[in-house]
C-alpha cells in the first residue's frame, strides 16, 4: 500500500528537502498544481517542488485573484495537493488573510496540512495581481509585523516563510530591495521578488540581497520569460510557473470544446489528450490490487 493514496514523505521531511534545496545552489523548480493529479505528474517528470497558486485557485473557482478566496478554501485545496506528493509544497497565502494574528494563524493551518512553506505579500487588503498595475502596498514595518508574527507562529522551525515584495511595480526596485533587507532581519527564510522586468533587475536583486530569492515566471504578465539555467546562473533559488499548468489546460480546454461545438465530435483532439491508459498509469490503478483485488481486474484494449 505504501505511496497508495497519500504520499510517504512526510511533511517534517519535506520541509528539510524544501530548505536543503534552496542552500544547493541548485534552482528549485515549482510549477502550479491546479489540483492533487497535477502535483503528481510534476513529481513523476523531475520537479523539484510544487507550488499552489493563489490566481490558480480563485480562477478555478470561476474568480478573479482579488483577495476574494478565504483561508479555509486555500488551506484546504493546498492539504489535498501536498496529501498526494513527495515534493514540498509551496503556497501562496496572498496577505496572510487578514491582519498579522491571521497571519500566524495561517502558518499553523498550513503546517497541519502538510505545506512546506508560504509566501507572505506586502500589499494591502484587498490584494490584487502583482502583474496588474493599480495595487498598493502597507508601509514596510506592517509587512514586517505580519512577518514576525508568522515567523513565530511557526512549530516547525523548518517550515519556509517566504515574504514577497510588491514594492518594485509600485516604488521601483531599489525600494523593493530594502524592503527585501528588513523583511530578511524580520525573519523571513526566502524573498519573492514579484513583477521584475529583466535579467538586469533580478541580478541587481541578488547581489543586494543576502538571503534566498524566487523568481516568478508567469506569462502574460511583466517578467521576461527567463530560463530556469540563467535564473540559476543568476543566483535565484526558485522559481514558479504559478498559472502555466492552468492555463496550458483551459487553452486545451477552450479548443477542444470549440471543435465540438462545431463538429459534433471530439474525434479530431484524441491526439491531444491523455488516454486513459496514461491517466491510470498516473493514478497508480494496478497497485491498488494490492488492497483490493477487485478493483483492477480488467484490461484495456488498444489505444486506450
Ligand atoms: C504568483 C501569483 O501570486 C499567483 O497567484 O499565482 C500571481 C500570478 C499571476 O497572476 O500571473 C501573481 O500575482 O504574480
Ligand atoms: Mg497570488
């Protein structure tokens, strides 16, 4: 049964990875899971980590990333992911929820679910897309508080608190970076540095800032798509591809729904979606025999 169902690495364990990796020199990548089967074709492919995505998420759920999603909600989608992977899981938990109390109190939530680690944003309630112009930010020793009070919250000294940093798209990027020192003296173990333009920016970035950076690769949006080698050449740490899976999906999604509105058939896109074999091979179907012999006791013809 083991690997069954729930993953076997526990949480405590993938924390240690979560923090050993980002000290490898070695840059952690994170795509988005848009929900647990995701998270696990990220681990079969090699990834390093998985991430949870806060736009994702309230997208999924027919809403725009407002702030709108409440700690429950994400929590709970999150506990599901990391319940079905050997990655650690990083999640995106916006503002904290509310005020520095539920800030901690979100870093307990997520411990019991089994995350590694969250990021923390420095914008006000309620936040935006850090890709949209028009946000704001609270003053930094704000930031610094909700910091601190997640930093303490923390049972597991090697759960990572990640502070994300706004400042650049709003007060330019020598602003964001001494925003970056004083949440790294708060305490934080990680700086993501959202909405940078160039490979200039991110290396200015690194050589003023001592702690771990993740650099946010999200399309569409005000980053260069910058390769995961350069970032690492760089001296980025991490980094995501937060949407990308969804919007890999909905693109794929919206085609196919399109021919079969016109056709009357999905014949035409079997080439492009995963068989069912693929899918069961995924789920791990013929090793749940070993619990049930009814449960897989027939076989697949050709081109399934
Ligand atoms: C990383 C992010 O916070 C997310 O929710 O995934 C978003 C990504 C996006 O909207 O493209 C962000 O604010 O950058
Ligand atoms: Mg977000």
């Amino acid at each position: 049964m083991s690997g069954l169902i729930a993953a076997t690495t526990s949480a405590v364990d993938k924390r240690k990875a979560l923090r050993a990796g980002l000290s490898s020199g070695t840059i952690q990548r994170l795509p988005g899971a848009i929900n647990p089967l995701t998270a696990k074709l990220i681990q079969e492919i090699g990834f390093e980590g998985v991430y949870v995505s806060g736009g994702a998420f309230s997208a999924g759920l027919g809403l725009p990333d407002i702030g709108l999603t409440t700690l429950t909600e994400v929590i709970e989608h999150s506990r599901q992911i990391a319940g079905v992977t050997d990655l650690p899981v990083l999640i995106d938990a916006d503002t904290g929820f509310g005020e520095p109390m539920s800030a901690a109190r979100t870093v307990l939530a997520a411990e019991d679910a089994g995350v590694a680690g969250l990021h923390l944003e420095d914008q006000v309630n309620p936040k935006r897309c850090g890709h949209l112009d028009g946000k704001a930010i609270v003053p930094t020793a704000e930031m610094v508080r909700r910091l601190r009070a997640a930093v303490t919250a923390r049972r597991d000294p090697n759960f990572v608190i990640c502070a994300r940093t706004d400042a650049a798209g709003i007060d330019g990027i020598d602003a964001a970076i001494e925003r970056a020192k004083a949440y790294a003296d708060a305490g934080a173990d990680l700086i993501f540095t959202e909405a940078l333009h160039t490979e200039a920016e991110f290396a200015k970035f690194r050589a003023a800032v001592d702690i771990p950076l993740l650099a946010n690769m999200t399309e569409f949006g005000k980053s260069k798509l910058i390769p995961a080698r350069v970032l690492e050449e760089i001296g980025y740490n991490a980094v995501i591809y937060p949407v990308t899976t969804l919007r890999l999906a909905m693109g794929a999604i919206e085609r196919g729904l399109r021919e079969i509105h016109e056709t009357g058939t999905q014949e035409g896109q079997l080439d492009r979606m995963q068989t069912r074999s693929r899918l069961y091979e995924l789920l791990e179907y013929e090793r749940y025999n070993e619990f049930d012999s009814g449960i897989f006791n027939f076989t697949l013809g050709g081109n399934q």
